[in-house]
C-alpha cells in the first residue's frame, strides 16, 4: 500500500487500498478524441438480454452490472478493481488505521489470496503467517471463484472471534490449517533499539503520515544513547503505505537529488519528488534490509537509496510493486481502483514485477546444532589456575559475545548487517586515519 494524502483527494501507490473522492459526475465520460465502441455494446446489451430471459434462475440487473464492471476492472490487472458502497464504506474504515482483522497484506494470484507480508506484532504474524503464503480456503469456504474484496472481508470481523486458514506453503507438502483470533489491528510504524554501541535498529512496519516524524525521533534517542557509527534500517515484510512517508524516510538519509518519479496517461498522475538537504545521520554508513515482503513504498525507498549509493541493499529481491492505483468515487455511492501510473526509482529503474535487487544477497538462515545451542568455546580466561592481567583487566567481551550469539541465532540477517556496518565503520577510520 502506498498513497499520497491531499486535501480532496489519496493518491494510491500500493498493494492495499487507499482512497480518492473524485470530484463530478462523469467519472466514465469519454474524451472527445475517443470513439464509442458500438458493435461491443451491442454484444453487451445482447448477452445481457440472454442473461435476462435465458438463465436457470433470475438474476437483478443490479449484480449483473455489477459482475460486468468487476471483470473489466479485474481483467486489466491484479491491483485494479470495483466496490459496490459496502466496500467503499469498508474501504474508508480500513483507511482510520484501526479495524478489526488478522494483521496481513494480500492480493490475488491465480484465483487465490497470496500474502504479501503479515504486520509486526498482529494475529497473522503471531500464528507464523508467511510473505509468499497461498491462502486456499477461509474456515470451510473455498477462495476460487472469490474476489479479492471478498476473502478480505471474511477475514476481517469482530475482535476476539476466530477464522481458520488454509495455507498453501513453498516447500511444505501438505497444506497449513492456521487457526487465529481477530484483534483490533493498531499497527506501530516505526521501532528502534540499540543493537551495540555504536550501531542502531530502526524497523518500519508500514509507512504512514507520521513515519518521517516518528523515523527522525528514533534516530534522535538513538544517538542520546550513543554516537551511531552505522544504522540498520529494517523494511522486510513491508508492505508499503503513504507516498509522503517513503518519500520522507528517503529524505532524511539522502542530501539532494531525485528521489522517486511517477508517470501515467494523465497529467494528474505524473511527480518528481526531490530530497531536500540535509542527512540525519551525518553521512555514517547505513545498510537496508529487504525481503520478497517489502513492497511499494519499502522498494522506494530501497531504490532511491541503491540509486544515490547512499546504503547497501542486503536481503532478498522485493516484491515488485511498481504501479500508481488512484480510487475514485462513483455517483452512485460505490468506487473504482484503477493503475494509473509507474512509478521509477532516480535512475529510471520501473520496479514493477522485477523487484529491488539487494547488493548483498542473503537469505534467511538460522544458526543451531542439531536443534540445540552449540557449546561455547573456552578461552584462557575459564581456565583453573590462569595467571592473572597484570594491568588488573578482566574478560569483558563474554557478555557482547553472548548477545551476539543470540542474534545470529534469531536474525541471521540482522547478524550480518550489523557485522557489515562494523566492517564499514573500520574501512572509514583507515581511510581518515
């Protein structure tokens, strides 16, 4: 999801849906310079009128319109699509940032609800959701044959009621059955912590309209507690959000330049955003985390810092959402979302379906010994007997090594992140030594 708020109207970017209130009754007019395809109509109108008097049950021309206008907008692309008023009013609730759900970004594949990535901290993530699952079957209801609006509206619903996926895994045999509780889903954007001295942790779970603010504060604390040599900034399993939040984020580390650009048919559709001086952390190294869950804004972000060489890219190859979807509101109360534009990364890059390719490729590994910790190496320090520091110093490393250990454990990618800044804070000081 990504979207640029305004004051009429939310410009949308992302995976998920934002909103736009189109202002006027002839949303559907055609240009002057376009022809009205007659003979298609005709066709229209003539399968319509057999629907009508031939169909073994009697339909309302209401849903017959309705499906009609669904399969044009769905046959134009995965993100495009029709809400009747219901949808629309569910839309705009989801918009407040506050519903009752299980906590995952999706869309459709294959007839099939795929996740984009589960949010930090929700039911989804909590129950072991994964990026790049296919979900299968809601409770007992088969997802084949439903739209993408509709499996979202099975799986949202009242807090503290529950609703069993079914889950088809790369790499597992047989399907999953996740059983999980909806909560309200309140998602936190930005989170830091210090993961030595010296190096900071900033995650972003989705971008919102106050990421930029929320992003600077972090590095803020973080460099109270100590001077940063180096930051980590986490986008994996992003899955996007508001267009000023990425371009905002990009900002605060890039100094001048492009930082993203948007093109399309209309005039309406086509920016530049440019960075404005100024870099948060002082030029220290900065290395971004991505995996096949970040999307949309998360690839802006990675891309206009890959683009001015400001940060390493290191994970897996994103997810590939580089298409503008604007949602406009109808006469008649309900709404379409349609791709209007592309958007590029500085250089010209499209991202769309080929994804930010990481300068460092590293997949996600965990370290253990058959399934256990293995035994910590013994040095001079553990030996009975040793000859004691002349100098009255002790082993102080035991408690970093610890925590080090722990963390190659549970993020080997954070691991080797944190070892890179290292490694680049090291290479600084032999260059200005």
């Amino acid at each position: 999801m990504l979207y640029k708020l305004r004051i009429s109207t939310y410009f949308v970017v992302g995976i998920v849906l934002g909103l736009s209130l189109a202002i006027g009754p002839s949303v559907f007019a055609l240009k002057d310079d376009q022809d009205i395809p007659f003979e298609e109509l005709q066709a229209f109108t003539e399968v319509f009128s057999r629907i009508k008097s031939d169909y073994v049950e009697s339909v309302d021309d209401k849903t017959l319109i309705e499906d009609a206008i669904r399969g044009m907008l769905s046959g134009l692309d995965p993100h495009s699509s029709f809400l009747n008023t219901a949808e629309f009013d569910d839309l705009k609730i989801g918009t407040t940032g506050q519903f009752g759900g299980l906590g995952i970004e999706v869309s459709m594949e294959n007839g099939f609800v795929k996740v984009i990535s589960p949010i930090d901290d929700t039911p989804a993530s909590r129950a072991g959701v994964q990026a790049s699952d296919l979900i299968i079957m809601l409770d007992n209801k088969q997802v084949k044959g439903m739209t993408l609006n509709d499996a979202v509206k099975i799986m949202r619903g009242e807090p503290n009621t529950d609703i069993k996926l079914t889950i088809v895994r790369e790499g597992v045999s047989k399907p999953l059955v996740i059983t999980i509780t909806r909560e309200i889903i309140r998602v936190k954007s930005v989170k830091n912590r210090m993961l030595e001295p010296g190096y900071g942790y900033v995650r972003i779970t989705n971008f919102q309209s106050r990421t930029t603010t929320d992003l600077l504060k972090a590095i803020s604390d973080l460099q109270k507690e100590s001077k940063l040599e180096g930051l980590v900034l986490d986008l994996r399993n992003n899955p996007g959000g508001v267009l000023n939040g990425a371009v905002g984020v990009s900002d605060a580390f890039i100094d001048k330049g492009l930082i993203v650009y948007t093109e399309g048919r209309i005039e309406d559709s086509s920016h530049r955003y440019i960075a404005t001086p100024g870099d948060s952390l002082n030029g220290a190294p900065l290395v971004v985390l991505i995996n096949g869950g970040s999307a949309s804004a998360s690839e802006i972000v990675a891309g206009a810092m890959q683009d001015h060489k400001r940060a390493i890219i290191m994970g897996t190859k994103s997810f590939g959402k580089g298409s503008v979807q604007t949602i406009q509101e109808l006469r008649n109360g309900s709404a379409v979302k349609l791709t209007t534009a592309r958007y590029f990364t500085p250089s010209g890059r499209s991202i769309q379906a080929t994804g930010i390719v990481p300068d460092i490729k590293l997949s996600t590994l965990k370290i253990t010994s058959n399934g256990e910790k293995e035994r910590a190496s013994i040095s001079e320090s553990d030996l009975k007997g040793r000859l004691s520091n002349p100098n009255g110093e002790t082993d102080a490393k035991s408690e970093d090594e610890n925590e080090s250990d722990k963390l190659a454990e549970t993020d080997f990618q954070l691991f080797e992140a944190l070892n890179l800044l290292k490694g680049l804070h090291i290479l600084n000081q032999m260059k200005s030594g």
